[in-house]
C-alpha cells in the first residue's frame, strides 16, 4: 500500500515512504552526484538548489526510497523527476517509485505520472521503455530574443492589481489552482505549500503581481509570478508562471501579465529571460513566439499514457 493510507511499500530490504527533513542531507548528495555525473543536463546548479530548498514544500509530493536503511533515490511528480543513486541502481528501486507515485496519483485522482528525460541520459530513456513508458509531449524552454522589444505593460482599467500578500494565500492558491485546471500538465499547490515557499528567505513578494476585477478587488483573476537565479556572476531572470482564469481570457491579460514579467526581471539585473511552456499549450507559445522568446530546448516528457 502507498505511505498515504499508513502503510509503506515494503520488500525483504525496500520501503517507499513520503519525504522527511531528515532525508535532506542524502537526497543533496544523491542529486548533487547525478548533476557532477551529467545526468541532468539542462539543469544548472542553481536550479538543483532551488529544487533542493523545496522538497519540503509538501511532504506528500515527494515520495523517497531506503534500502537498508539507506536513502537510495527520489521522484518528485511536481517536477516530472526521478532520480536513484548510483550505488542503488538495477535492484528494482526506480520501478517501485514510479509504482508508488503512480498509485499516490490514482488515490489523488491526479491524473498520470509525467516524467523528463534528461538529455543524452540513455540510461534513463532505457528504463523509461522498460516500465512500458513512452513519449507524451514536450515542455519548451525559451529564451528572449537580444533584440526583442518589449513595451511596459498597460493594464485596462477594468481590472486593479498589487504584488502578493500574506492575506491573499487562499485566493492565490484557488487562482492558481483554477487558472491550471485545463492546462494540458494540470498544476496543483496547497496553502501548506505555499506557505512554506513564501517563508524561505528567497522568496520576494514583489516578484508576484495579481490582478483582480476594479469592481471586486478582493477577487483574484490572473497572476505573474518571476524568479532571478545566479549563473556564475550573471543574473537570469525567469517568468516562471502566466495565469489568468478562463473567463477572463481574450482580453491582453495574460500578454500585458507577461511584459510586466519582463520588466521585472530586468529590473533586478537580468542579463537573459527565459520561461518554459508545454508545447500542447498553442496559445502561449504565439503569445511568447510574439513577444520575441524562441525556442532554445526541448524537454521531452514520458508517460504510460498515450498522446
């Protein structure tokens, strides 16, 4: 049975639990070996420590596997990532995370497990046909052109906006929640969640701008949301999520949303500004493509289930 109902999958030696604080330690170094060993390449150290920083962010998402008493691996399906270590491999434990999450998400009705192939990792693009999984989709990462020009943001007047409050996390976290809802990857956050991320000293308010009805300004209808990350001295911006609910679509505000992004982070000393988009969501990749981002990696996905 899955950890959620009490019960941790077990065998003579291997037990599949949810993720604990004390896991911390060996999870880094399992991933910080990966990283050393180029098996996640197209992840930058920064984006391993900012992953790192968050795992725990929800206690139920991250499932760990121990052998022995040892931590041997993790799968985070909120990062589409799985990772065993070296000393831990070809002895069944990717197979049984992979089950493990799997039934996490049937009990959830989270729909299926999607996970990313890092480039060039043969190894994994093995195993990932050997549990019978098989290429989904895409994520896109995109980067803005040099020469984009990028107007500020102009907001209509029929809507009010301000960065993020402490008092918003429950109207910010049904925003987020129902703006994704028909995403081709659904997003899903709790209020423990987010609450967690917001209290780690990374975490800006400013770089969360809301929007909200100028006749109900209590009522949150769309977000932005950037982050900065340090790249050997160089600062790369990232405007990591786009939402507007779907009855306030059509309307520029995702586009204006976006400049505003932009803008953000180059307030803060960007040098580059990326952001990554599903390739099924053919609405924001015209809208990005418009605003001068191109594509620059494919991130492929693979599931059991078929496109």
């Amino acid at each position: 049975m899955w950890p959620g109902s009490g019960v941790p999958i077990r065998t003579t030696e291997l037990v599949i639990r949810g993720y604990r604080p004390e896991d911390a330690d060996a999870l880094w170094s399992i991933l910080l070996s990966a990283f050393e060993a180029g098996e996640l390449s197209g992840t930058t150290r920064s984006e391993l420590e900012h992953w790192r920083s968050r795992l725990p962010a929800d206690l139920q998402d991250t499932l760990v596997a121990v052998v022995d008493g040892h931590v041997a691996g993790l799968i985070t399906p909120r990062r589409h990532q799985m990772i065993v270590g070296r000393a831990f491999r070809r002895r069944g434990v990717g197979r049984r995370l992979v089950e493990a999450v799997e039934e996490l998400n049937r009990e959830r009705d989270a729909g299926p497990l999607y996970l990313a192939l890092p480039h060039d990792n043969e190894g994994a693009l093995a195993f990932y046909n050997a549990l019978g999984l098989s290429y989904h989709h895409s994520t896109w990462h995109m980067r803005l052109r040099d020469d984009a020009i990028v107007p500020p943001p102009e907001f209509p007047p029929s809507v009010v906006r301000h960065p993020y409050r402490d008092e918003d996390v429950v109207a910010f976290v049904e925003l987020v929640n129902t703006a994704f809802l028909d995403h081709p990857t659904p997003m899903s956050v709790s209020v423990e969640r987010i609450r967690y991320v917001h209290s780690l000293p990374d975490f800006d308010p400013m770089n969360i701008y809301l929007l909200a009805p100028a006749a109900s300004p209590d009522r949150l209808i769309a977000l932005c949301r950037v982050d900065t990350e340090d790249d050997s001295g160089r600062t790369i911006g990232d405007v990591a999520i786009v939402g507007v609910l779907p009855e306030w679509r059509r309307r520029g505000l995702g586009r204006e949303l976006l400049r505003w992004g932009v803008h953000r982070v180059r307030e803060l000393g960007a040098a580059e500004v990326f952001l990554a988009v599903e390739g099924e969501n053919e609405q924001a990749l015209r809208l990005y493509e418009e605003t001068g981002f191109e594509r620059v990696e494919e991130w492929p996905r693979y599931s059991r289930t078929s496109p």
